[in-house]
C-alpha cells in the first residue's frame, strides 16, 4: 500500500463516495464552500494545539489539514503534488546566489532580487485544466 498522501486520500474518497477527478475542474460554488469550510476548520484545530500542544495532538490536527487539503485537490482534479513540485521550485528562488538568506525580524525567509513566482496556472495546464472552464 502506497504511503503518498495523494494515493491514501483518493483511496479514501473512492470508499466512501466522494468527488474524484482527473483533471483540473472548477466545482460548484456549493461544493467549493464546503471543503473551504472543512480546511478552515482544521486549521482552526492546528492553531488552538499549535502553542500549547500535547503534541502528538499538533502531529493529529498537521495531518488531518493536510488530509483535507488533498482531499480538496482531488476534488478539483488537481495533482497537489505537482503544484507542491512547483512552489518549492519558486521557494527555492529565495536562496541568492551566494547562498544568503534575507529573513524578515520574525524569521520568515523573504523574496530576494533572484525570486521567481510559481507558475502554477502551467501546472494544471500540464494537468489538463482550460482557464475559464467550469462545473
């Protein structure tokens, strides 16, 4: 059995009776709500653990966010994994060419001169996906 998050999530999905699709789709606003209300939820889990743990509930809530947002992929016929494939390559980016890192006071690592953006909208291109298609 496959451990990707990817293949557990539609296996789930094709069990009980949940969209899946193949490729890049717009769903109904109806739909749409309903996983962006199930995400929300999660991560409003992962923020009230997030501090003062236990945490092997932090590792539950981390997991269960991620579990819903593949799910929320696959419901959109999205290849999560290659969008991920993609933002890291940009994130990446951030790295200047002689390996310094700009970070703003709080630690976040920053754009530098040399940040390319996703291009995310080729991904699901590759995917399959026409801009301005719909459910």
């Amino acid at each position: 059995m496959s451990s990707s998050p990817a293949d557990l999530v539609r296996e789930f999905h094709l069990a009980f009776g949940l969209d899946v699709r193949g490729t890049p789709t717009e769903v109904s606003t109806t739909l749409a709500a309903h996983r962006g209300e199930l995400l929300a939820e999660e991560a409003a889990e992962v923020a009230e653990v997030s501090v003062d743990g236990p945490l092997d509930r932090l590792a539950h809530e981390l997991a269960d966010v991620v579990y819903v947002a593949y799910g929320t992929a696959l419901v959109h016929g999205i290849d999560l994994d290659a969008v991920i494939a993609e933002i890291h390559r940009s994130n990446m980016t951030k790295l200047g060419p002689d390996g310094r890192v700009a970070r703003r006071a709080d630690g976040k690592v920053l754009k530098g001169e040399h940040y390319e953006a996703p291009d995310v909208s080729a991904v699901l291109r590759r995917q399959g996906w026409t801009p301005g298609g719909s459910a």
